[in-house]
C-alpha cells in the first residue's frame, strides 16, 4: 500500500512539473486597435512574433463601438512572404473570446533564417464617422 501511494504521489509530482513547464513556454502577443471620431479606418498594429511554423491562436479579448457590424482579424503583415494558411488568408472573430486557431504558410523559406515575423491586427467595422470602436486581444502559440 505504501509503495502504491508513493508511485501515484510521484506520478502526479511528474504530471504537474510537465504541466507547469508546458504553461511556461506558451507565448502570448497581445494587439489593438482603435478607430477614433472622426476617422473612418482605424489604427492597425503589426504584432513582432518570433519566426515560427507551429500551431498559433487568434483570441478577441474586447470588442466595443455603435455599429452592427464588429470584427477582430488578423492577417500577414507580408504576403509575398507568408500568409495564414487557410483560404481567406485571415482570421476574423466577432465576439468576445472568440478564437480561432491558424497555421503560417511561407512562400518565401528565408523568413525561417529571419528571428521575427509580422501580423497585422486589426478592427473591420460600418461604424459613423462619429464613432469610436475599439478592438483586443492576443496571439498565442
């Protein structure tokens, strides 16, 4: 009985020292952007990632503004030389804590020599001119 309890206590011992360097490497690369009165397109920030090929998550965190229609979205900052790999080569979120998982597709393989990649967010809205709307979130891997 003893060494049953010692097995399950290292088991676990072992489970929560994978989970916590698990959570350790995740990355998280947080974005805005703003559509201020006055202006009918908004500011748009190009987020600096590292140079990576894996599995990465779009999340909106906040969307706000008088409109009806109110996205959140993403895309590659340099086309010609990589892009989001599905068909509209975007991501777009409509509501709060959406997400939406994304792999990067590379035209160009030098970017992989390069440390940092760009991906430009943004919010898409039919705000007044008059307005503002405001969009965040993050990007993780």
């Amino acid at each position: 009985m003893k060494v049953l309890k010692r097995v399950t206590t290292l088991m676990l011992a072992m489970v929560m020292a994978f989970m916590m360097v698990e959570s350790v490497s995740a990355e998280t690369y947080p974005w805005t952007s703003v559509k201020t009165p006055g202006n009918t397109g908004c500011m748009v920030r190009d987020v600096k990632i590292p140079a990576y090929t894996g599995k990465m998550t779009f999340k909106v965190t906040t969307l706000s503004g008088n409109c009806s229609y109110l996205l959140g979205k993403v895309v590659s900052t340099y086309g010609c030389k990589y892009y989001i790999s599905n068909s509209s080569k975007s991501v777009m979120i409509t509501k709060v804590n959406g997400e939406q998982s994304f792999y990067m597709k590379f035209i160009d393989f030098n970017i992989l020599t390069e440390q940092y990649m760009y991906l430009r967010c943004s919010v898409e809205h039919n705000a007044s001119i008059g307005e503002t709307v405001y969009a965040s979130g993050i990007i993780y891997n």
